[in-house]
C-alpha cells in the first residue's frame, strides 16, 4: 500500500469524524484530540474504522503511538508494508 493511498484513508474517515476541519490547517505533528476537537469516542470510531479499512489489530496499548496526524499515518505505514 502506498503512503499516498494510506494519507488519503486516513484524511477521508477524520473527515467523517470531523467534517468542518481542513486538513491543510492543522498541525500535522499535534494531538489529534486537540487538532479536530474530537473526544475520545470520536477517537475509538476512528481507530476502529481505520482497523477495518486496512484490516489491522490495533490494540489499546497502540493508542499512544497514535497521538499526531502524523503519528497515526507513520503507524498505519509500519503495519500496512
């Protein structure tokens, strides 16, 4: 799978999650939480979907690793190669 197919799985369900908010203003390298003011059931709905997506066990004791933007996406490109 390809970082560019990844970015744009993982952009298309935060958009569903949080509709309002341009990726391209964000900062990339922050928390999640803050950055689309999404609560922690937002943030299960889109570990879960992501885990679908991709067919992936993303367990609990991943959630820290999956803080930023670009802390999801590295994630999502280790487990997904």
């Amino acid at each position: 799978m390809t970082e560019m197919s990844i970015d744009a799985a993982l952009a298309d369900e935060l958009h569903r999650i949080a509709p309002d908010i341009e990726l391209s203003e964000i900062d990339r390298t922050q928390d999640l939480r803050e950055e689309f003011d999404i609560d922690s059931m937002d943030f299960l709905t889109l570990v879960t979907a992501l885990g679908k997506r991709f067919d992936l066990d993303m367990p609990e004791a991943d959630y820290p690793k999956m803080q930023s933007y670009d802390a999801l996406l590295e994630y999502l490109r280790t487990r997904t190669s």
